[in-house]
C-alpha cells in the first residue's frame, strides 16, 4: 500500500506528537516508577500465593488483599527496613572499632594463616607488614578508608527518608495491583499480542514466570543463608552479629555472598583470645556449609519457577545489578528472558527442513 505524498507530513506530526506524550507521561511518572517496579514484581512473583489467599477466605478479593498487604508489611518492607536502620546505626560503632584497632596495634598473624594453600603466605606477608606499623602510621593508614565510610553512611542517611517513602508507594501500589490483578494482566497481554501477536503474549508469560524464578532463587537464597549465617555468629559471640546479618543478606542478593562476612568473622574467632580454638573450628565449618548452600538451593528454585538457562538467569541478575542497580535484578533477567525466547523462537522459524537422504 503506496501512502501519498501529502499524507507523509501528517503521519510524521501524528507520530512525533505521540512520542512527545510517551516522553511526557513517563517524565510525569518519574517519582513513581520504582515504586511501579518494585510493586509490579512483589505481585507478580506472590501472585499465586494471593489466589490461594482468597480460597481459603471465601473468595473474598478485598479480604485477600489486606491478609497480602499485611504479609508484604511484616516479610518484606519490614525486614529491609530494620536492615538499612542497622547499618546506619551501627555505623559509628564500626567506625569506633576501626579506631580502637589503629591505638591498639595489630597483633601478628596466626601461624595457621601462612598454611592456607595458594594465598596464605601472601596473607601472611601483607599482615605481617601492617602489624609492624607503629600507632601513628597504622592510624594514618586507616583513615581514609574511616572518612569514606562516613562520606557514605551520611549519604545513606541523607536518602533514608526517600528511601522510606519508595516503600510505602510500593505497599499502596501493591495493594491495587493485588486488588485489580486481572484487569492489568489482561491490558499488558492485549497490549503485547497488539505488538507481536501470540509471541508477544508468550513474552508476557515468560516475563511473568522469569520474576517468581527470580524472587525464589535469589531473595530466598539471600534470606537462608543471612538467617543462617546471623544464627551462626550469635552462638559464636562475634559482636555487631545484628549488623554482618544485614551486610550478608545484601551481598547475597547482590550475588557476592556471606562468604566474605563469614571469613571475617572467622578470622576474629581465632584471632580473638577469648574464644575457644573449638569454637572457632566449628564454626569455620558453619561457615563452609552456609557459603556453599547457595550453589545448591539457589539452582533448584530458579529451575523451579522457570525452565530457562540457568546461565541466563545469573548472568541477567549480575548484569541487571550492575546497569539498573537493586531493581535489575529482576528487570535483567527478565528482559534476557524475552530476547533468549523470541530470538530461539525466530531461528526455529527460519531454518528450513533438513533432507537427510541428501548428502553434500
């Protein structure tokens, strides 16, 4: 079909205008978006759980609704709240620990560290050259990485009230997607057959199935091995254990781990002369365990909500936190998700029959 000519300048306005309203509305929507993310995944992902809510209260929405709402409040908003509050409290104690270690002096290393294959004896060296550093010098050593953590903790500070807010818009906004769930679904889906037909309906249900494999392997992981390892450094009496509970639910999820926090700690115990060589021994092996239960749970859930590449999933959760920051990742493997599917969907479509009575 041939346009005519003086219809090009009335398609182009036509088209421009339509891009200068998107542009506008998602500028307007700005302050909310996160909020909109955020909420978009904490209900796609418990959606499920929400319908078997409402079963069980005589199919009543309005009743599942406030038993969801209630259950994000208490499992979820609750417990990063009470995680960044302790980071930020705990700041200046960290601070006023660092400082007592620089007039104290540091200790040489023990003899087991210089036995540890491949990095003991670099470990060694480096601990040895540190502790020979007078007051002074270990103090002027410490310092800059003292003002850095300040520099954050108050930046951190800075945004808690902003970071609060995005919270309660995710809770509000989470109860109107739980209350109107279907409605949205059903919009999103015409929306996308409207783009791509029944592909893009399939990307909508990937995408959907892409968050809850997410959700579990990720922040489920996150969650057993920080109460894991919190429960661990409170039998052992490693102090701030509230604190290094916070900081190993974070690198969980950012896909670094409790390992780091956890050899720290162990590193005190046997460093510390008030604890028991026995007590240090078992939990290193804690520690062990804890460190190497995410490459067993973390598979096992992924592949459970969703049957796609597990190198996908955490190469999108790894990229998506570096690009997007928290909110990637989910958006990263979701949007690797819906590209990996399309693009096999694409060859499948293209390659043609194979004769295999042919040869050359």
């Amino acid at each position: 079909m041939t346009v005519p000519i003086r219809e090009l300048p009335r398609i182009v306005l036509a088209v421009l205008f339509m891009g200068i309203m998107i542009v506008a509305s998602v500028w307007i929507m700005q302050p909310f978006l996160p909020s909109l993310i955020w909420s978009t995944l904490v209900v796609v992902s418990t959606w499920p759980m929400m319908l078997a809510v409402q079963r069980r209260l005589w199919g009543k929405r309005s009743l599942a609704v406030i038993v969801m709402t209630t259950a994000l409040l208490v499992m979820v908003i609750m417990p990063i709240a009470l995680a960044v509050l302790t980071i930020i409290e705990h700041a200046d104690e960290v601070s006023d620990r660092i400082t007592a270690t620089a007039r104290a002096g540091l200790p040489p290393p023990p003899a087991w560290i210089s036995s540890l294959p491949m990095v003991g004896s670099r470990i060694a060296t480096e601990w040895q050259s540190v502790a020979a550093l007078n007051t002074d010098e270990l103090q002027s050593r410490i310092a800059p990485y003292a003002k850095d953590a300040a520099r954050w903790t108050l930046s951190k500070a800075g945004g808690l009230a902003a970071f609060f807010l995005h919270l309660m818009l995710t809770v509000v906004t989470s109860a109107l997607l739980y209350a109107n769930g279907e409605a949205a679904a059903s919009g999103l889906r015409a929306f996308a057959r409207r783009l791509a037909g029944q592909r893009g309906d399939k990307s909508i249900t990937l995408g959907g199935q892409a968050i809850r494999a997410v959700a579990l392997g990720v922040v489920v992981t996150a969650l057993v091995q920080a109460l894991l390892g919190g429960i661990g450094l409170k039998l052992a009496g490693v102090p701030l254990a509230g604190l290094l509970t916070a900081v190993m639910f974070v690198l969980a999820v950012a896909q670094i781990g409790a390992g780091p926090v956890l050899a720290i700690a162990v590193i005190w115990l046997y460093w510390n002369g008030e604890t028991s060589t026995t007590t240090a021994t078992i939990f290193l092996v804690w520690s062990i365990f804890v460190g190497a239960i995410d490459n067993v749970l973390r598979p096992l859930l992924i592949r459970s909500g969703a049957d796609l590449p597990l190198v996908l999933i955490f190469a999108g959760v790894v990229g998506g936190l570096i690009t997007f920051g928290i909110v990637g990742l989910f958006v990263g493997p979701v949007l690797l998700a819906i590209v990996y599917t399309e693009v096999t969907a694409w060859v499948k479509d293209s390659d043609p029959p194979v004769d295999e009575g042919h040869v050359g």
